[in-house]
C-alpha cells in the first residue's frame, strides 16, 4: 500500500496509542502539536496536591525520501524513513523500576513489527537520559520506513 506521509505518521502514532493505551496512564500522552494538557502542566510545575505521574511526549521525525524504481509518473516508488521519539517521564524514587518498563512496553509494540499498512519498524533503543527534577525521564527511538508510489 502507498502512504503519504500523513497516513504513515497516523499509522505510528496508532501503533503507540494501542501499547500505551494497556498502561495505567493512558491519557497522559502528548501527541505532536497539540498542547500539554492542563493535568501534565500542573505535574510538571510541581503544584502542590497534585499526583505525579508517568507521562510521555511523541516526536515523529521524517527523514530522506528516496526514489527506489525508475519510470512514469505515477509509478515510482519512493521510500521514506525517520525516527519515532518517545520521551518518557516517571517520577522518581523507585530506582527506575517503572520507568524501564513502561519503556519495554513502548519498545515491544515496534520491535521487528512491519504495520498491515507496510510502514517497517527496525531498531528500536532505549536510553536512560537520568533525573531532571522530579522526573526520570528515559527517551524510546524507533526507526521507520515507508513506501509511497507517485
């Protein structure tokens, strides 16, 4: 099947949402451009009375498109590859327990897994970015591939 672009940053972010969706924090998720919602402004400004919780930010990250076959308009393929970023912020105090695996969770929903809509998902990596406050955050890169013909 041939995505555009649009189709393939849903189809990531589908992708996500149904791994996430299995956690305790399903709407503590900021998608791309679209604000933090006022619960993640509060946690991240430490308001009193307010419960830390774990929360992610998602960046997808396209890259080079390149023109893998040769003929008419209209039959050429291209492919597109970039990065999913997931930042992950838990609060701290259990030794990152939590934060490991909900980061294992978000992995293992792209890890070896080719979409049925053929956006190809390879090398996933998980780094510990360490303490930032209140936080620990870890960030979660997935790398992917698209095909379009045009």
């Amino acid at each position: 099947m041939s995505l555009t672009l649009q189709e393939t940053v849903d189809e990531i972010l589908a992708r996500f949402k149904t791994a996430w969706d299995t956690t305790d924090y399903p709407n503590n998720v900021v998608y791309p451009d679209v604000p933090l919602s006022p619960t993640i402004q509060k946690m991240i400004a430490g308001v009193e009375g307010i419960e830390l919780q774990p929360w992610v930010r998602i960046t997808v990250r396209p890259n080079i498109r390149r023109q893998k076959s040769l003929g008419d308009a209209g039959n050429r393929l291209y492919t597109r590859n970039g990065i999913l970023f997931v930042e992950l912020f838990v609060p701290t105090g259990d030794g990152s327990v939590e934060s490991n695996e909900l980061a294992e969770v978000i992995s293992n929903a792209f890890e070896g897994i080719s979409s049925p809509y053929h956006v190809w998902f390879s090398e996933t990596r998980i780094l510990n970015n360490g303490t930032e406050g209140l936080w620990s955050r870890q960030t979660v890169t997935v790398e992917w591939e698209s095909e379009q013909v045009k």
